[in-house]
C-alpha cells in the first residue's frame, strides 16, 4: 500500500510499482494520492482536499487489498 501526498503520476507510488514491474515481481497495490489539481485557499481547506490520505480514510483500501486474492 502506498500513500503519498503526490499525484500519483510521477510520484513515489509510480516509481516502486516501475521497479516491481521492471523486476518482473506481480503483485497487488493500493495507491493512495493527491486527486484535482491544486488551488489556493486556507489551510484547512488544502487538508480537506487530502482527508482521503489519512491513516482512518486509508484503511478501507487497505483491508480491501489484504482481503484480494
């Protein structure tokens, strides 16, 4: 499972699933990522468009993927 405050292009998450693939090593992943495009605000507000990348809201998709088969 990875989580990142990144899109998930071009970010850490894109990086480890390049080398798993280019190693030939098959597995399953949740990525977990900054989504929209960024705008400008308060604080609070830039936290909210991130809430889903907290550890409560990251527990579903992990779950999920420890339950694939």
């Amino acid at each position: 499972m990875i989580v990142e405050d990144h899109y998930p292009e071009g970010g850490l998450g894109a990086a480890v699933m390049e080398a798993l693939a280019a190693d030939g090593v098959a597995t399953k992943i949740a990525h977990l990522a900054v989504k929209g495009l960024p705008t400008s605000g308060k604080p609070e507000e830039a936290a909210e468009r991130r809430r889903h990348l907290r550890p409560a809201q990251s527990w579903p998709a992990a779950t999920k993927l420890l339950q694939a088969k």
